[in-house]
C-alpha cells in the first residue's frame, strides 16, 4: 500500500487540513486452469471514495470477472459479477473501512493462458 500526502494552501499561506491520501493497486494473476477465486486480505482504515477494476485479455479464451470487496466482519461492500475482458470499471464509494478487508476476484472460466485483474482502492 502506498500513501501520500496533499497540502493545499489558501491565498494568504494557510495551510488547510490535510488527509493522506490512501491507494492500494492490488493485482490477481491467473494461469491455465485456474478457475477458483483469489483473494487477498489487507488492513486498511481510511474511507474509500473510489475504486477501479482493471480486467485484462487472455489469449486462450474470453473470460470475464467478478470481484468481491468484503469488510472485517465479512459483509459485502462491494460486487461486480459481470465485468467484460480488457474493460475497465470505476465505482464511487463513500465507505469507511478499517481491519482486515478481503477483496477477491473469480475468473468466469479457465483462462487457458495468463489473465490478470487489477484492482484500485482510493481513498482518504
């Protein structure tokens, strides 16, 4: 996970508050017969404004994904069951999440070459 940190200024050199500013890329890597989902868990506390799925293109077949975005209790924040190859998915939240946050992505059927998926957290 990487951070940074804005400061804006107002015209007579006062600084406002400022917020780290959260982004988590998380990418999930299939191979050739890989079909059952992948997860990974990540500590977060902040408040996710937005989030982008990046599916990529297999060569071997056309595979679509569904992802998954689960808080510590294990409740569903967010899902997506149809997202088309090489697309490219935004969604805005105002969610706060902290502890262990569980996102986990599913290829819709066997790749039969490499395929991955990317996803974006973004937030304050």
């Amino acid at each position: 996970m990487s951070s940074s940190t804005e400061i804006r200024a107002d015209g007579r050199n006062r600084a406002f508050p400022h917020h780290a500013i959260i982004q988590s890329d998380l990418t999930f890597n299939f191979v050739s017969g890989d079909t059952a989902e992948e997860a990974i868990t990540i500590d977060l506390n902040s408040l996710i404004k937005k989030v982008i799925v990046s599916v990529g293109s297999a060569s071997g077949a056309v595979v679509a994904a569904a992802f998954t975005i689960k808080d510590k209790d294990g409740f569903t924040i967010l899902s997506d069951s149809a997202l088309a190859e090489g697309s490219e998915n935004q969604y805005s939240l105002e969610e706060p999440l902290f502890g262990a946050v569980t996102i986990g992505v599913t290829p819709s059927t066997d790749p039969l070459s490499a395929f991955a998926v990317t996803i974006h957290l973004k937030g304050v």
